[in-house]
C-alpha cells in the first residue's frame, strides 16, 4: 500500500451504512461487539441529528472501499470561537497501524482551517493525539460539554497559530455526542 492508493474525500450520506458498518466492525473488533454497536449508533445520530453545517465528515478509500472514516461536529463556546470536536474515528482493523487514521486527521483538520475553524477538540488518547497536534487542556482553561471519566483525554489544538487562551462559561456539542456515557 502506498500513499497514492489512499484516497481521501468528504463524506457523503450516499455512503451513510458503509460508514456505520466501518465504526461498528472496527470498534466491535477492538472493544467488543456492544461497544462496536454503541460507536455504530453514535455515528448514525451524528448523520441524521446534525445540522449539515454542524458536522464535518471524512473518509479514507481504497480501491472505492472505505477503510477510514471520522467526523468533526461543532462545539459551542462561551465566547463564540469557530470551534468543532473531533469523534468518532475509525480505521477498518485489517488497515490499522499504517498512517491512515492520522492521514485522516491531517486531512481533516486542514478542512477545517481553510473554512475558518479556530479550535479543534477531542476526547481520547493524549499519546495518538499528539502525534497530530493535539495537546491537553485543562477544564480549568477549556471547560467539556459533559463531566469527563478520563480528564488527560480533553485535548485541543488551535489552527490560527495562536496559543490557547481560557474560556470562562460552558461548552456545547451536538445532540448525538450529548450522552454523559461517551465521556
């Protein structure tokens, strides 16, 4: 496999059920059947409750198959930055561990500078995140939508060049990510 086999494109709702198989199967495949049909749920809510301007999604392709998947959805901050949170990503296990997840993100968070994003936010591992820019930020500086399990998990990044400055106020995601059980 070489770069020039992966592509990568915006999703589309034509390929609504090969996404939700892809988060289904690979996350079942890691974390177990139940938690493969949660993240598969998660992912239809993302696609039938978000508003089109509200959800950003992106896909990874090999020979038309889709390997690699991941959505950004807004986050609603007290002082309005043009912000959004990157969950669910998921990468067909068979092609785990070959740059595809972090192609994706790459690929994903340049969308989102070209079309004014200032903050990008996720929920998960500091040691893969950082591997793409994230850092972590306290709730002290940035507070979660919803009381977190695992607080080093709340990461950020800033795709304006400039340092992360303190929020004061609450946080919004969408409806689908709205669930004290995904954090």
């Amino acid at each position: 496999m070489t770069d020039d086999t992966i592509k990568l494109s915006a999703f589309t709702t034509n390929a609504t059920d090969d996404v939700i198989e892809l988060f289904t199967q690979s996350f079942g495949d890691a974390e177990g059947e139940v938690e493969g049909k949660v993240i598969g749920h998660l992912v239809s809510e993302l696609i039938v409750t978000t508003p089109e301007t509200d959800l950003l999604g992106f896909v990874a392709t090999i020979e038309n198959k889709i390997v690699g998947a991941i959505f950004f959805s807004r986050l609603t901050l007290a002082n309005k930055a043009n912000a959004f949170i990157l969950s669910p990503v998921a990468v067909s296990t068979a092609f785990q561990a070959k740059g595809i997840g972090q192609k994706l993100i790459n690929f994903g968070l340049k969308q989102l500078k070209d079309n004014g994003v200032e903050l990008v936010f996720t929920y998960g591992d500091p040691n893969y995140y950082v591997k793409v820019g994230f850092n972590p930020v306290s709730e002290d500086c940035i507070k979660a939508p919803l009381i977190l399990t695992y607080p080093e998990g709340w990461l950020a990044q800033s795709l304006v060049g400039t340092e992360i400055e303190p929020i004061e106020g609450d946080s919004f995601c969408v409806d689908a990510l709205n669930e004290q059980s995904y954090w």
